[in-house]
C-alpha cells in the first residue's frame, strides 16, 4: 500500500520541523514549505521529506508549490506568527497587515490551493495550528489576537464547508511554547525572549508534533474539531505559574 503525503508549512523550524519529523515517522511521505531554503533543506533530509520553497503571502508561490505536489492526504497550516506587543494606541499596522497576511490569509492561500487534491485522497484532513491567543484576547496582542481569532474562523467555517466531503478539519491551539515564536515577535532580541519563559517549563514542538501525528492518523470516521495545549504552569493567555 503506498504511504500518504502529508504537507507541512513553516516547516523549517519549531513546531513545523518537528511536525514533519513527527509525521514522517507516523508513516507519511512529507512535503516541507518555508521560505528558508538552508534550515528547510536540512529538516526534509532529518526525516527523509521533499523540500519545496514557499511563502504563503505570495499567490504566486503558494500555485508554484501546489503545482508541485501530487497527491495530498493531509495539510497541517502552521506558517504564522507574531510581530510585536503594541498597544492598540501605539500599534504599527504594517505589523498587523503582516500578522493576517501570514495568519489568515496564508491558510486560506494554501487550503484553497490544496484541497481539491485533498478531496481526490479520499480521506484528508486539514489541521490548522492556531493559538491560545484565538480565544483569550490580552493587551498588547491586539492584532496577533485578532489574527489568530480570524484564522480560527475561516477553519470552523471549512468544517462546516467540507461536510459531507471526505476531508476531517482540526484546530490545534497551543499555549506556550518555547521556540522561534518570541524571539520573531522581539525581533531577535534573545533576552526579551527568554524572559516569556522564565521560571515557568513551557512546552516544546515535540509536544505539539506529537499530537498533530496522533490527530493524522485517527480512522477516517473520527474528526479531533479542536484541541487546546498549554504547560501545566499556563492556566490562561496570561496567567502563567513563575517559580522564583
């Protein structure tokens, strides 16, 4: 029996990378998109995946790399991200134009591109790697919490869409997570970084690739609609267990 391909965006690092990892070893032949090349390169060879460039803010790349996938039983949305922690008075709406762009419009983007060879697979599945921050609004994450509360919407709306149609829809939101993620939002400034973590054990990519390949390889009857994954030391957007 021939293995599934499974697509992952944003998969040269942190919880896409591990996403690949994770799947690959579920059993999937994985295609990689993002748009670092080198770090995209060295991931796909780790797990014995395909390496295509993409930038799912570009329509152009976005066709490019669909044109290059054959068949396609799973698509796992996690190209995103968050640009700084203005405050609504003080926002920079480049930033925010940028936060729904990658967010919101990334995942329609390449959904849009892909799902007719997800219906063809016969039994596909969409999962969408969101945030906490799509439920619990807080200051400073006006337009990260506004993208992420959009990105959530257009994936329950495929849900409802797809019904009926033999693709499964999933919205994974994590908590905390110590990757990349800050350090994008801080602009490379690693102690700014370093502080969200500080005295608290967030979670890694692992443990979100971990349950992306339990979410793909559910029987085909089973639908995971929503998951929320935060560290035992987060009990909200905000409220985070700091041990001195």
């Amino acid at each position: 029996m021939s293995r599934k391909t499974a697509v992952v965006t944003g998969a040269s690092s942190g919880i896409g990378a591990a996403t690949a990892r994770a799947l690959a070893k579920a059993g999937f032949d994985v295609v990689l998109g993002a748009r670092r090349a080198d770090r995209l390169a060295e991931v796909a060879a780790e797990c014995g995946g395909r390496a295509l460039p993409l930038d799912v803010t570009d329509e152009a790349s976005v066709a490019a790399f669909a044109a290059e996938i054959g068949e396609c039983a799973v698509l796992v949305n996690n190209a995103g991200g968050a640009f700084g922690l203005d405050s609504i008075a003080g926002a920079d709406l480049d930033a925010w134009q940028r936060m729904y762009d990658v967010n919101v419009l990334g995942t329609a983007r390449i959904t849009k591109a892909l799902l007719p060879k997800l219906v063809a697979s016969g039994d596909g599945q969409v999962v969408v790697v969101g945030s906490i921050a799509a439920h619990q609004p807080y200051p400073g994450g006006g337009g990260y919490n506004a993208a992420k509360h959009a990105e959530a919407a257009v994936t329950r709306v495929l849900r409802m869409e797809l019904l009926g149609q033999p693709v499964r829809v999933c919205e994974i939101d994590p908590g905390m997570v110590e990757t990349e993620f800050s350090l994008v939002r801080f602009e490379g400034d690693q102690d700014r970084a370093d502080a969200v973590y500080a005295g608290m054990t967030p979670l890694v990519a692992d443990d979100i690739a971990d349950t992306i390949a339990w979410v793909a390889t559910r029987p085909a009857h089973v639908n995971i609609d929503q998951i929320t994954i935060t560290p035992r030391d987060q009990a909200g957007a905000q409220l985070v267990h700091r041990r001195q």
